[in-house]
C-alpha cells in the first residue's frame, strides 16, 4: 500500500479548505473524508467515489466547520483491482477571525454565494414532540404516547450591507437546495444545516434608497444533504472570462493555471441556479 500525499490550506474567500491529494499512478478512484472532534466521518461533498486520473487532483471543502480540529484522510484505489487501496491523511483547524462575528452563510450549490453574514436575531429552536395525550375519566392524569422531539424550527435574521451581498443572500436562499450555517461552537450553532421554509428581504431604511438590507428566514433543520447531491458548481462561466480577460495572453497573465481560473472568487457575481426575473425588461 502507498501512502498518498495530501495537503491542505484555506481559501479565505469562501472559508473553504482547499485540499492537493496526489492520486498514485494506476489508481483512478478517490474519496476524502474528514473527522471533526464529534468524531463522525463524512466525505467531502462530490468526492466519496470520485473517478479521477493519476496525479494532483485540487479538491475544495466548501462545508468545513470552523473554529475545530479536522482529520482528513484521502483513500485512493483502482475500479478494476478491488482490495488494493492507498491512504494518506493531513489535519487543519480552519481559523476564525471572531467568535460572535465569523458567521458564514453556505451555498452548496454556488460557492461564489457564500458570505460571511451579522447574525441580527436566532432567538430560539423550537423542537416540536410528536404526542397523543387522552383523557380518562375518573382520572386526574393523562394518558401519552409520545415519540422523540423533531429536528428544531427557527427564525433567524442577518443583515447584509451591499447589492452584491443582498443577491447573494437572495440566491442562496432561493436556490431550493439546503443551507448550511457556519459558525464557532462558541455561539451555540456550530455548524447548522437548514431548509428555508420561507423568507422576507426587509429595507433597513424604508424610505432611503441604501442597499442595506435584514433578511429574515424560517427555516427547520435537516440533516446534512447526501455528499453524492449537490455538487459545487464552479464560479467561472466562459461569459466572466471572457469579460474579465480582453485576450487570451491576458489570460495567461492573469491566471496561473485553469483551476485558478475556474476557481476565482474575487470580484465573483451572485449566481442562481434558476435565475429570478429580470429587473430591467
């Protein structure tokens, strides 16, 4: 068995880890996974069977908690020779810059959505107990049949202090695909998935025309979607390149390889996965 090379950094734009796991030669299938300190495993998100070719293969953590020691262990293996795997392992804590204030709002579909957010208000979960209660007659006390409490329900308000957050906050929570929350566990959220149930995007100042905006959001939790659903779709569209770069050697100048170029989340637009109508027609 040979071990396989993994390193990893942070992509502070997205505050995502940003995995380099070189694949042996012969070996065309990878899987990485990470521990956190619960200690449950889970793939990264696109890579629990991924088919890929021998050599450096840049893998991105979009959903990695923060402010928590993580343990990621990359298994490499050929589909056609069962039994014969090649594992290698790295650990990073991603940092926190504030332990009220690093609050990220992830997209698991646009990476280029996920922003850092000011929580406003999450002033409660409310877990709701499937439960039959049945009065006797002659008796004081009644009768329950119950079963263990719900995944909780809440409301949680953020504000946003641009167009571009404000759209991005839009997307992302009108994309139709779970959300997930990212903070320190020192807030008591951790890292928290959740499906909008509903939301109103309300005007910090009702009459000024400032793009400031607090969206508030219903929304329960779900359990963390399947890692095999939902894969990050990549920020760059041949219309940004092409836009952004006046000539292919401009490009080049530009971009130091085509994952750099895939991957550029500077400057990057909010993206729908079903475009909302347009503002100007």
């Amino acid at each position: 068995m040979a071990a396989v090379a993994i390193t990893l950094t942070i992509e502070t734009d997205v505050l995502a880890v940003r995995a380099e796991v070189t694949v042996p030669a012969g070996d065309d299938r990878l899987s990485l996974a990470r521990v956190g300190p619960s200690g449950v495993a889970t793939f990264v998100r696109g890579y629990d069977a991924a088919t890929v070719a021998a050599g450096v293969v840049v893998i991105r953590d979009f959903e990695a908690p923060v402010g928590v020691p993580l343990s990621y262990t990359a298994t490499t293996w050929n589909a056609t020779t069962p039994g014969t795997t090649n594992v290698g392992s790295a650990s990073i804590t991603v940092p926190i810059a504030d332990d009220c204030a690093d609050t990220w709002l992830t997209d698991l579909v646009r990476p280029t959505n996920t922003q850092q957010i000011v929580i406003q208000a999450l002033p409660e979960l409310a877990y709701a107990v499937p439960v039959g209660v049945h009065d006797i007659l002659g008796r004081r006390t009644p009768i329950v049949s119950g079963d263990v409490a719900n995944t909780p329900t809440f409301e949680l308000a953020f504000l946003t202090d641009s167009d571009d957050s404000r759209e991005k906050a839009r997307a992302t929570l009108g994309n139709g695909v779970p959300v997930l929350l990212r903070s320190t566990p020192a807030t008591g959220i951790g890292s928290l998935y959740f499906a909008v149930t509903g939301f109103s995007e309300q005007r910090v100042v009702p009459d000024g025309l400032v793009p400031d905006r607090r969206f508030v959001v219903a929304a329960v939790q779900v359990d963390r979607p399947d890692p095999g659903l939902y894969d990050p779709i990549p920020p760059a569209t041949y219309d940004v390149v092409n836009q952004t770069f006046a000539t292919y050697a401009a490009l080049l100048a530009g971009r130091s390889s085509y994952d750099a170029l895939l991957y550029h989340y500077a400057g990057g637009e909010a993206s729908d996965v079903v475009p909302w109508p347009p503002v100007d027609v």
